[in-house]
C-alpha cells in the first residue's frame, strides 16, 4: 500500500471511513486522479469529484490508468473549441455551430470551417457559405469533421472528399493525457520564457523538415516570422516558448504551449536531427506540463497527423491517449 503523497496526482483507489452503523465502522471506496491539499484529498472520478478528508483514509493504493473510451460528441466539440482557440485565426466567424477561419493560408488548422454541430442552414447554404467565406479570403475551401461524425458522413455525401494534397496530410489524430503523469523538473537546459526569441522563430520557421528531419536539414537560421505567423502562434492565452540548447549555447529544440481554460495545448514540437534519441522530446513535453501545472491546467490536448508515426509513438510512450480524429474535406476537382 502506498502513501498519500506517494499517489498524488496520480490515478488511485482511497478506502475512506463514511460513518458507522450497529456499532461498527463504514467504509466506501473513490477511483480516479488523486490530489492531495493539506487535510483534503481530493478524487476526481468519472462521476465527479470527491472530496475526503484525510482523517477518514484507512487505505490508498495506485492503479493503472482507466480503460479508453469512445469520447461524447460534447468531449469532441469541446476540445475542438479548446484547440482552435489555441491556435487562433485571423478572420473566425460563426456560421451556427460552424467556426470559418482564415489566417492567410498559414497552416489548414487556422484556414477552415470547423463543423463543430449544426450550421443553422440548410447544408448545401452553408457548403456554399463556406465557398463564399474561402474566396473572401484568398484560401482553397475546406471543411474540417470530426471523422466518423454526422457532419464527416453528410458533407462527404454532397461530394467533398479528402484532402489529399494537404502537407501534412488530411487526417490527424488527437491526443490528451493529465498533466500529472507527463511533469517533470525543469532542467536548466530548457527555458520557458513568454514571448519566443529569435533562435525559437528560427527553428519552428524551418516548416516541416525541421520537425521530420527530412535529409538537407542544417540546423537553425535567420528567420523572420511574417505578421499572420505571430498571430496564429502568440494566441491571447497563457503562452510559453520552451526552448532547449546544448552546452555550447546552440538551439536544438522547442515546443509552443498554450493553456486555454484548463488544458494545456502543445504544438511545434521540434528538436533538430542531431539532438534527436536522447529524450529531448519527451524533456520538452515533460517542462510544458510542469509550467502548465504551475498555472493551474489539469490535461494536455495536441493533434499530431495521422501518418506521423515516430511522433505518435513517442506520445503513446509517454502516456497519451487518442481521443479522436479529425479529417479535412475539399471539394471535388
């Protein structure tokens, strides 16, 4: 049996003595991720949150983590809601339920419409008001479903398919896990300052071949981010630049995170090819949640592409979980 604090902020089961009856002691149990404050220790369970006091614990021990389950459209709109306010638009307006965004081509997440329920139109109204929306703003139309939702099975029905010429690719996955299993101490090689410097600009601005070290891939320089690019990765929220270096002072990694409400959002993971298998990744990722916890935030959310498998492996080594998946729909040529 373990103790309190040996537990806390982990998932645990806590015996706790509820009253007595004929004479004798009652007991009840609470499951779910434990936190202990002074004389409290608090249970956050799938039907809530009980609160304990401490006086009361006749018994505590971890376990693992719950079984995954199919995630409620409500938990997808929600998180979507979270991620795109994460990485903020330029133009973002309401179509009903629908968000479309644009931020001048500048990555498909901000340059969009997020079907996110119902568009309050007809849906051949709002595929045109997408249209419409996307030629206002100089960008290809898209529509972005929650795969294997309502709105992924109708809109492909009136034609859209996938967008396969995407970069990135059309469909992504998204990943969450509570913050109390990924933080970590921050190691005086990474910093979390609030606005990024200019070695931060110069690795996330290498695109992709930085992030997938494709072959031609020489380590950082000058770069100088254009204003759609501040916008989308300076969002209004609580914002860190984490940034690692070598002993010689050199940038070799970095991650962009965001805390919206009380999750914390991760993108532009990025540690070049010779810095690589030496757990920078998973340092980076780990100092994020530390400074997110620190800030309040109890969950992590991230979208990686869906063909990216050295990333999704690295995030399911280090406690994610897929919570959905996405897909970005065009139409037909």
């Amino acid at each position: 049996m373990h103790g309190l604090e040996d537990v806390d902020g982990r998932r645990a089961s806590v015996r706790y003595r509820i009253g007595d009856r004929h004479g004798r002691p009652l007991y009840t149990d609470a499951v779910g991720e434990l936190t202990v404050d002074g004389d409290t220790v608090t249970v956050d369970t799938r039907r809530g949150t009980v609160r304990i006091a401490r006086a009361t614990v006749v018994a505590v021990r971890a376990v693992p983590p719950a079984p995954p389950r199919r995630a409620s459209w409500a938990a997808v709109v929600h998180i979507e809601e979270l991620c795109a306010d994460a990485w903020p638009a330029l133009v973002d307006t309401r179509l009903g339920a629908w968000r479309m965004r644009a931020a001048g081509g500048y990555t498909a997440r901000a340059n969009g419409t997020l079907a996110l329920g119902d568009p309050g139109v007809a849906l051949p109204v709002a595929l045109d008001a997408v249209r419409t929306f996307a030629a206002a703003n100089t960008i290809p139309p898209r529509v972005t479903v929650a795969a294997g939702s309502r709105w992924d099975t109708a809109v492909s029905r009136e034609g859209w398919v996938l967008d396969v010429d995407h970069a990135a690719g059309p469909e992504a996955v998204v990943l969450v896990s509570g913050l109390a299993d990924l933080a970590r101490p921050v190691p005086p090689s990474i910093t979390l300052p609030e606005e990024p410097d200019p070695d931060w600009w110069s690795l996330g601005l290498r695109g992709p071949a930085a992030r997938s070290g494709a072959p031609g891939w020489d380590g950082p320089s000058p770069a100088v981010p254009t204003a759609v690019q501040r916008h989308v990765l300076r969002p209004p929220a609580r914002t860190a630049f984490a940034l690692a270096r070598d002993p010689s002072g050199t940038a070799v990694g970095q991650v962009r995170a965001t805390i919206v409400e009380d999750h914390l959002h991760l993108s532009w993971l990025t540690v070049v090819p010779a810095a690589r298998r030496a757990g920078l990744a998973t340092a980076l990722v780990a100092s994020a949640a530390t400074w997110a916890r620190g800030l309040g935030a109890r969950f992590g959310v991230l979208q990686v592409a869906e063909h990216n498998g050295p990333a999704r492996a690295l995030y399911a080594r280090t406690g994610w979980t897929e919570h959905h998946r996405y897909r970005h729909l065009v139409p037909p040529r």
